[in-house]
C-alpha cells in the first residue's frame, strides 16, 4: 500500500458542534486524525462518521505535546494541522491539493486565517491578517512544546499560500472570557518557563499597548463595535497574562 499523500490532524475535547464541519471541509485528505482528551459528547462518533480515526488521550499535558501526538500517527508525506472550529475554504483546499500533488518545494507553508468574533468576521486589526504554519512536510516539521498558542516548527523554506482559513471562534463574549482565563494562564506558565516575568506595571504598560496597535495602528476601528470591543479583549487579555506571570499560583490552566 502506497505511503498516504496528505494527512490531516485535529484534536479535540467536546467538539461535536464543530467537528464535522472541520472535517468535511478537507474530505480530499488520505486520512483525517482526531486525537480526543476525554469528551463528554458525542465528538468521537460524529467523527468516525465521517471517517476519521479516532484515538484517546487519558490526560491533557497542554496544545503542544498533545499536537505532537497526533503528528506521531500521521503517515502522510504533508500532514495539515487544524482546530475543531476552523474550516479551508474552496481556494485554500484548491491550494492545499496543488502543493500536495507537485510535493511542493518549501518545507512548510502559511495560511491567512480569518476569523469571528461574536458572530463578526473581524478583517482588521491584531486578528487579521492573521498568519498561521499549518501545512509542513511531516519529517521536517513538528510543534512547539507550548501549553497554549503553539507553533509548527519547521526546518527549511516556508512558503505561503492562497484561500483563508476560516475561523469559528468566540461566538459570545461568555465563550471569549471563559477562552481568555484558560489560555492568559497556560501562556503565563510557558512565559515563566522561558524565565520571564510580570508585575503591575509591565501589565498596565504592555495592555494599553495592545489596545493601540491593534485599534489605531492596525486599524481595528474599521470593524466598527465590535473592533473597539476585541482591542480591548486583546488588551484584557495582555494585562492577566503579565499579572499571572508575577503570581503564578493564579495561573492553573485546565
């Protein structure tokens, strides 16, 4: 049996109203890999309806590692990493196909992702362009051990290509608080590892920060409401990270 040409990775935790949609958006793949940390709901039927394959995790040792375990039973030459709530759209699955098909000169490419923020597509600001390596060639890439906000680590060329990401996220502000606390502490703990650390003033300095690149600089106001309402999440957001990074034990990410 011949090597598979493209595989597709996910990972998930209570995922069924978002699995599906996921995968039928790259049914082109030669195999889709669901690896679950212990859902609740129906996430792994839904899946395997689809065909995907579909393996347990007993723990949640954090985004990074338990990516690396579903890079681990990848078999395809370019393995495709994404989240339950993202879907490729015809041109970047026309995209995909292409480099997969000429096995593409760059050991990794970037894909532009779009995404919703309370039911808005936010096409300005900190969240867009938002440039994400998700497509790499599986013996020369794999993921930073990060708890939160990962990266695919590759060693070679990165190339770029067309078509969006879409990203189904954060649908209410309850859905983006709740996000904010679990990922502010995961990311606080990977700042601590690296030896950094925050205070009160370095939160105040760095989320007052944020807030003007992303709503003037990178103009967020063009988003209108909802635009000065995100700049301001990502400033929240900035001001208990720094926070959690000088009292640690406020930082217990799930």
């Amino acid at each position: 049996m011949s090597q598979p040409a493209l595989s597709v990775i996910v990972i998930t935790k209570n995922e069924a109203h978002d699995i599906e949609a996921c995968l039928a958006s790259v049914a082109f793949a030669d195999e889709r890999i669901v690896v679950d940390s212990g859902s609740t709901d129906d996430t792994r039927e839904r899946a395997e309806r689809l065909g995907a394959r579909v393996t347990m995790t007993p723990d949640w040792p954090g985004f990074g590692p338990q990516k690396n375990r579903a890079l681990a039973q990848a078999q395809g030459r370019w393995v495709l990493s994404l989240d339950a709530d993202e879907r490729v759209d015809a041109d970047l699955a026309a995209a995909i196909r292409a480099v997969v098909a000429a096995d593409g000169p760059s050991a990794g490419y970037a894909i532009d992702r779009l995404s919703s923020f309370c039911g808005q597509w936010m096409r300005h600001g900190d969240w867009y362009p938002d440039r994400v390596l998700r497509l790499f060639r599986r013996d020369r890439g794999r993921f930073s051990d990060d708890l939160v906000h990962e990266r695919v680590i590759v060693d070679g060329p990165v190339g770029r290509l067309p078509g969006l990401l879409r990203h189904h996220t954060m649908p209410s502000l309850a859905d983006a608080l709740d996000k904010m606390n679990r990922y502010t502490s995961g990311r606080a703990l990977d700042r601590r590892r690296v030896g950094q650390t925050g205070g009160l003033l370095s939160a105040l300095s760095h989320a007052t920060w944020a807030f003007c690149r992303g709503y003037f600089l990178r103009g967020g106001f063009l988003d209108g409401r909802l635009g000065f309402v995100l700049a301001l999440y990502v400033a929240e957001g900035t001001y208990y990270r720094y926070l959690k990074m000088a009292w640690p034990e406020s930082a217990r990410p799930d």
